[in-house]
DNA sequence: GTGAACTGACCGCACGTACGGGCAGAGTAG
DNA sequence: CTACTCTGCCCGTACGTGCGGTCAGTTCAC
C-alpha cells in the first residue's frame, strides 16, 4: 500500500512488523485500546490476522510495546535537552515545548499513550512503561526541586505541581486539533508563561523561556525533530 | 440490600433504578466504559440483566445519563458560587476548589465522567451532555475575560488558560487517592496559588484564594457539599 | 533443509439486547 | 370487602455478533 520503497519488492525486511504496530496505534489513538481489534488492522494492512498475533503474540503485548516505545522517546529526548540546558525555568520550559510538540510531531502514538495510560498503574506487563514513566516524572520533579533549591522558583511541592503540568499537558489530546487554527507554539507558549510565572519566575526570565525563538523552544524543537 | 428504609417494604419506589445507576457508574470508574458490563452489575445487585435493560433501554443512554447528572450538579453548583463571590480570583479558585472536591464528594462519577469525557465529542446521544460541558467551560472562559478586562489577570488567551486549567483538573483521576496522605485541600491549595500567581494575581490576593479557610474555599465547600 | 513470514479456517467466549412471561400492588366496579 | 383488570418492575433465556487467540499448513529466502 504505502510501501516506500522497501529493500525486497515482495518481502519486507522486518518491515512489515513496524507497519502494523504503525497502524495499531492508530488505531488505538482513534477508538481506544478496547474497541481497536486485529480485524480492522489486518484488513487496512491487506494481511490476515494470524501475521498480527505471530509477531505481537498478544494485544497487550503490543499495547505495552505502544508504551514503551513512546516513553523511550520521551525520555531520551529529555536527557538530551537536560545535558543542554541549565537554567531551572529553561529546562522545564523545554518539558512543556517538547510536550505539545509531540502532539503534532506523532500525534498516533501521543495520543495512543495519553489515551490509555491509566493501564501503566495496574494491568501487569506495563512494569517496563511504568518505570519508564515514574522516572520521566522524575525528571520534571528533579527540576522544579533544583530550581527551588536555586531560589528560581518559590518553594511549594514539586510532585504536586509536576502532576498539575502534567495534567495540562496529558489532556491536549481530547481537544487539541493540529489541523486547527492554534499553533502547538502558541499553546506552548502560553502555557509557560502561566505555569512559570506561577512557579515564581520573573517576567523577564519567563517571557525568554516560554518564546518560541528562545533557548528553551529552540532547543526542544530540534531534539525532537532530528 | 443496601436498602435505606425506603416507603414501600417489597417495592422500592424507583430507587432500584438510581442503585442500579450508581453500581454501573462505579465499574464505568474503575474498568472503564467498555470494559463494564451489564451481567456484572446485574450479579452484584442481584438483579438480571433484563432489569437494566428494561430501565436505561441501552449501554450508551446509560452512560448519557451519568454524564447528564454530573454536569447537571456541576453547572448548578458553579452558578450558585458564582452569585456568591464576586472577585475574579475568587472565583477561579472556587472552580479549583470544587472541582478537586468532586474527587472525593463523588468519586466514582467525578471518574466515571472524566474517563470517559471523550465520548462527548462525537459519539450521537450526548448532545446535551456536550452542551452541558460547554456551558461549564464557558463560565470558567467568562470569569477569566472579567478579570483580564478588570486588570486582575494579565492578558492572555482565556480559552487556552481555561484548558490548561481543566486539564490539571481532569488529569487528577489517573493520580489522586481520596484515602492517600494528601489531602484534597492541599492539592487545590497548590493548584490554587500556581494557577493565580500564573495569571498574575498579587502574592497576597493569592495567598487568600487559595487558603483552604478562605472565603473562595469555603465557599465551594458550603455549595458543593450541602 | 531450515526457519521465518504469512494464510485462512476455526474455536470459545463474553457481551448487548430482544422477548415472553410472572408477579405484586393500585385502581375500579359490584 | 371482593373480584377483576391494568400496569410497571423484574426474571430467565436465548440469539447474534464481534473479537482474541489457535493451529495446521503454505510459501519463500537462504
């Protein structure tokens, strides 16, 4: 179908694997996880539904593969713009640019994730995806802690006000439309300038962070583009 | 069973119905929408599927119905404590405070609601629910136009402060235990005085919003509980 | 040959819903 | 008060369907 021009014309390499989990999220992103089924998978793919359970096994093995992915990603893009940079209300603006970017960016597997992370907390084989979770939250935490420690930000609870950034952020998908007239910068934009000025940061500090064309921006737009 | 000395000894006079209603909005909570069934409900109250069928007619009116109630008490209880304060800041932290108090007032439809808020969008039958839910948002949408015209709130776009603000909201589901160690007035103190202090409300102005003895907080507290 | 990718028929089950009937109380006529 | 009917709540069963997963077998690259 929307073959790219793979390596064998009628094989594949593997390939084949990646299109379906391609799809799956799709389709979870779309119906949820409970009404997204193989049927509809195999036939949009053109392939039966035994070639699904052959290379999945399951439907929450895939589901959690869905997770994991999407959180190994989070992750290590947010490794990548911590090493880059310092300043307390630039790293958790970049938290919040990168946030909204990705609604955009891979809207499928936001959404997909966003949709269906409740299931992270109790169904078992999500201990990977959890883990990876907690410690991406972590991270969040282990910024708002330093800057307080800094004097950035006044003092308050950190968890708390992570779990708050992250409500604003995790619940983009029931209403964000990227085809809309709202750009993901602007809304990014605007959150951070809401959450850092409420975190205590001086206007100066948090108009440069939540800018578009600032450090914070910049830096989150090219981790997670390349 | 659960029976409260209803009038009539053998014939309970409709309660059966709201029971019903209320064990089927608790599985919605806890497994989700899909996920709960009717024989389940059915064998807990020690009734048959039939019975359900026979009072809701379908699944989805159902869940209609459960959306319909919440939004119903949500919007009464807001425009009762909109008449009663009348500073903008006030009033945004009362939406704070009742909405964080939703979460343990009534759990399982505060849960059961915002599970399954997606439906509202596109499913057929959840018009009024939808119009419900916009009439809310448009409230809140109102109070921060007020207070950005009266020069209490720096400008900025209302709409988009009040999804951020819902979403921190409505995200607290995935996370908040009402029997955990932190307490429901914490949380909408926090979410308080990082939202206001956001929006550019005075450090004082902030402190009294947000304070769990407030006039904004007890506010809440009076309308939404009795 | 070996093994991976893939097929298509099939199973078992869970679930929403339809349907026919039972049963108890309210209303009414005598 | 009695007898009869009407009505709404409720039951039990049965049906259709959709879905996750199984399995034996085929094709094809190496």
């Amino acid at each position: 179908m929307t073959e790219p021009a793979t390596v064998a014309p009628g094989r594949a390499r593997g390939g084949r694997r990646d299109e379906i989990l391609v799809t799956f999220t799709r389709h979870v992103a779309e119906r949820g996880y409970d009404r997204a089924n193989f049927g509809d998978v195999a036939s949009e793919l053109g392939l039966s539904k035994g070639t699904i359970v052959h290379h999945f096994g399951t439907k929450d093995r895939m589901l959690a593969e869905v997770q994991e992915r999407y959180m190994r990603r989070a992750l290590d893009e947010a490794r990548a713009f911590l090493t880059r940079l310092d300043r307390p209300e630039h790293r958790l603006a970049a938290f919040v640019h990168a946030g909204v970017r990705y609604q955009t960016d891979d809207p499928a597997t936001t959404i997909a994730f966003q949709r269906e992370v409740v299931r992270l907390t109790d169904e078992p084989g999500m201990e990977t995806a959890r883990a990876q979770r907690d410690a991406y939250r972590d991270l969040v935490v282990g910024v708002l802690r330093d800057g307080e420690a800094a004097g950035v930000f006044v003092p308050g609870d950190a968890r708390l006000r992570s779990l708050q950034m992250f409500g604003s952020l995790h619940w983009m998908w029931t209403w964000f439309d990227p085809q809309g007239r709202l750009a993901p910068e602007a809304v990014a934009a605007e959150f951070c300038r809401t959450l850092l000025r409420g975190l205590g940061v001086p206007e100066t500090a948090v108009a440069q962070a939540a800018d578009p064309d600032g450090p914070a921006a910049v830096c989150a737009r090219e981790v997670v583009v390349g």
